[in-house]
C-alpha cells in the first residue's frame, strides 16, 4: 500500500493498493456515517459491505450513467436528513465514477459540507475520477454540467475491485490510462511495454497509482482547473461531443474515440510529431479496435465543452511530444472540417 497526500485547498489522503479497504471499518464505527452506493456494487459486495458498515444508514443508487441527475441527488439528500446526520458526519462513496460524482455532491451540499470519503470501485474511478475532488450531476443531456469542486477527506483506491469487473469496463478504465500515457511520459513508456497485456490485474494495479500520482501533482499545483488541469480533459472534448450523440458505448471508450481524433488533428496541423502521434493512435486502436467514424451530427455538443472561452471556439487539449501537450483552440467550423478529413483517413 502507498499514500499519495493531496495538498490542495484542503487535505486529502489517498491510500492505494490490496488492502486499502481493510482500513475502513474503523472510521466507519469512528463517526456517525451514511454509506452511498449502486446496486450492482450491492449485489456483488454485500456481505463485504454489511461486514465494514453494519447497520450505517445506505443508499442504494439504481445503476447507470442515467442516474446521476438532480431527482436521484434529492432523493440522496433526503436520506441523509432522515439519517439525521450531523456537520460532523462522514458519506461513505463506494463505487464508479457515478456514485463518486453524485455522492460528493451529496457531502458538498449537505449541511454546506459533511466529511467525504471515496471508495471508488471501478478501474475509471480508481485512476481517475475518484481523485481531485470534482463533483456533478448530469442536467440536460450534458454530462457533468452542475457541479462544485469538493475534495474528499480521503481516498482508498484497492485493486481487489478489479477482479469482478467486466471486460468492458476494464477497457473504460483504459480509455483514462491511454489518456494519462498521452500526458505522463513514464506513463507512457510502461503502457507502451504492456500493450500486449493491459488486462493484466498487477498491471493495472501498478499504473493505477501511477495514475494518481500524475493527477494528484496536477491538482496540487491547479484545484479549481483554471490552467494545467484542464490537460486532463485530453480526448474529453471529442470524446463528450461522441457520447452525448451516441449513448452506447462507455465513458472510457468515448474519451479513446477522442483521442484518436484530436490527436490525428495535432498531427495534420503539425502540433504533434508524427511518430509519437502514430503510437498513441496504436495505444488507442490496442484498447478499442476499429475506430468509429463521425460525422458532423456527432460533434455539436463540443460547443458546450466546459474547456471552450469564447462562443464557437472549441478547445482541445493535444499530445505534442512525451510528456509534453497544449491546448488547441480552433472556430467550430474549422474544428469540424478536420475531424470530417480524420474521419475520411478512417475509411479510405
């Protein structure tokens, strides 16, 4: 087990490897808690979770991307109330990315801010969205669009999780590696090496922390994503603009379609060398083969990627070189037309 210690507007402590979750019980009987998770986290976890939480008052969110809204989010809050819980007390998040979002609302919100604890469940969630305190519901058809910024007192990333995930959502995890390759150079020399076996468990275990320790040096220096944070939205804004037309495949698989566009854009315009462009394009292909192939339809909600500082200018972030990216700020016009020539390379 490592710590990574998160020093941001407030501390936060993320504890990562086997044997992260024993740590738990004790701060559970420590303080008066409320549990949030979902039920496919119930179902497989239930004598775990009865046995680390006993009778602490549980919420139980229905599964699903289309659960993370304003209803669910009252219907949370108010079983927080009828727990009677206290400025003092503690929400316990266990699971993905949507109960990680939508529970840190919850403690945001609730009494103006109760103690949060993360306990992320999913591959996704470990590497990514567990860590640096962002917190939404979706509104509108937009993914994320209500939010507050609220960091979690503490984090325990276990990789004991993995072992029931679904291949698909361990290719969703991947979509946020891939992304952190495209950012961290030694992250990206270990996927590189591991192309041929990125479903390995201690694989996965060893670029989670990884993982975390680039996203905790970026909070670190930017919390409130008004500069360097906004590099790890790398393949979010194609990725997003994709997933709110498409609504059939995961986040992480949305955000390598992204990827593999914004990338072939740096490299048509000469932002990214052509060799290391080629590679990610690889790394992305090795996670989710054949490339889809957009059309203008699909792209439309990029002009309300929270990135984006002027109407009908989308940003993006782009791969430049290891280690090494920027942000590219093309009109909406001019944005389409290269992913309709990305697009093109696809089928000929």
């Amino acid at each position: 087990m490592k710590e990574i210690v998160l020093n941001a507007s407030q501390k936060s402590v993320i504890t990562c490897g086997e044997g992260a979750f024993e740590k738990i019980a004790p701060l559970v009987k420590a303080q008066k808690s409320f549990l949030l998770t979902d039920s496919n986290v119930f179902e497989l976890y239930g004598g775990l979770i009865r046995q680390t939480f006993g009778n602490t008052p549980c919420y139980v969110l229905p599964a699903g991307e289309e659960n993370k809204n304003f209803a669910r989010l009252g219907e949370i809050l108010s079983a927080m109330g009828e727990a009677e819980l206290l400025r003092t007390s503690c929400l316990f998040a266990l699971g993905g990315g949507v109960v990680g979002d939508i529970g840190g609302l919850a403690a945001a919100l609730y009494m103006r801010g109760i103690k949060c604890v993360q306990i992320p469940t999913t591959l996704l969630a470990q590497v990514d969205s567990s860590v640096g305190g962002k917190t939404a519901v979706d509104m509108g058809g937009i993914k994320n669009l209500v939010g507050a910024f609220y960091q979690p007192e503490l984090v325990f990333a276990d990789p004991m999780f993995f072992k029931t995930l679904p291949v698909r959502e361990i290719k969703c995890g991947l979509g946020e590696i891939v992304k952190y390759a495209g950012l961290d150079a030694e992250i990206y020399r270990e996927v590189v090496k591991h192309k041929d076996n990125l479903y390995d468990l201690s694989f996965l275990a060893e670029i989670t922390y990884a993982c975390i320790s680039h996203k905790a040096n970026v909070v670190r220096k930017d919390e409130r994503e008004t500069g360097l944070r906004k590099s790890l939205n790398m393949g979010h804004t194609t990725g997003h603009a994709y997933e709110l037309y498409d609504k059939k495949m995961s986040h992480g698989e949305y955000v390598l379609v992204g990827m593999w566009y914004e990338t072939e854009i740096a490299k048509r315009k000469g932002f990214c060398k052509e060799e290391y462009a080629n590679s990610l394009q690889e790394l992305v292909r090795a996670v989710l083969g054949k490339i889809p192939v957009l059309d203008e339809a699909c792209l439309k909600g990029a002009l309300m990627d929270k990135k984006n500082e002027k109407a009908g200018v989308v940003t993006f972030v782009a791969p430049v070189s290891k280690g090494i990216f920027d942000l590219v700020k093309l009109p909406y016009e001019e944005y389409v037309a290269e992913i309709l020539k990305a697009a093109e390379a696809i089928q000929c």
